[in-house]
C-alpha cells in the first residue's frame, strides 16, 4: 500500500483487552504507553481505553494531566494505523504529529477513572490524516480536538 492510499480494512472483530497485545500495535513502550485496550477499529473509526494509575508517566495531582488525555488520543490514532498494518502482515510506518488544534478539556481523569478515546477520521491523504477526537468517561464527554498525523514515508512508497 503506498502513502497515498487511505486505510482501508476489515473492522476488529472483537475488542482486544490483553495489554501485550494492545501494545504490539503501537511504537510507544513502557512508559510511554497510554492504551490499555482496543474497543473498535474500521476505517473510519477507532476506539480504546486507558485506566488511570498513579504508575502513569503523565499523572500527577492525583489526576491524569492535560498532556496526558492528548496523548492518549494520539496513540489512539497511532493504534489504528498499527491495527491495519498488523491486519495486513506489514510493519507499521512511524507516525508524528503535525497539528493540535481546538483542543478543550472539561476536567482531568482522577485516579481510579477509566478513559475512553474515540477519533473519526475526516481526511486521509498521501500519509496525512486528519481526525477529530473525542475522550469520555462513562457518558460524560471531557475532551475534544483535532490532530493531525504524518507517517513518515518509506522506500516502498
């Protein structure tokens, strides 16, 4: 697949909760990781969660930080991108963020709170995707955004 082409793939079947394998899909490591499972992935939408530790790199005060909700809607991103190539049998491309924009928190997740990120993608072209975000927990909506994505190109594109 070249870096013009959008994501195309077959939706997950069932979520995965195993964290090994939630991180498998991803390039960040321990501590880094801010995935504690993959709910949904399809072409067009993408859903995790996170569970909030005090072991957590971005969590102070007793909460999760501003940095810390923002990141975990970039690795939801970085998931799906590591979803479809695992799908497919194909090392995923490293990604990088272009932009934040329009970011609004509400509140930080406490401690003990559990965080689900959903993103929606409204542009993906030549290897730069566009989404919007939104982070919940339970139905109360704390966070939304854009970002944008590049994925850094390889010799095969």
């Amino acid at each position: 697949m070249s870096s013009d082409d959008p994501l195309i793939f077959t939706p997950l079947a069932s979520p995965i909760t195993d964290k090994d394998s939630v991180r498998a899909l991803i390039p960040q490591k321990d501590p880094m990781c801010m995935l504690d499972q993959l709910l949904r992935a399809d072409t067009e939408i993408t859903r995790t969660r996170l569970d909030i530790r005090e072991d957590n790199l971005f969590f102070e005060d007793r909460n999760l930080s501003e940095s810390g909700v923002i990141e975990n809607m970039a690795q939801t991103i970085a998931i799906r991108v590591g979803y479809y190539y695992n799908s497919v049998n194909n090392t995923a491309p490293k990604g990088f963020i272009g932009a934040i924009r329009n970011m609004k928190l509400t509140r930080l997740p406490k401690l003990g709170e559990s965080i689900e990120c959903e993103i929606k993608v409204e542009q993906e072209i030549f290897g730069v995707t566009m989404v919007s975000g939104k982070t919940f927990i339970g139905d109360e909506m704390i966070a939304s955004g854009t970002i944008k994505t590049v994925l850094e190109k390889t010799e095969s594109d």
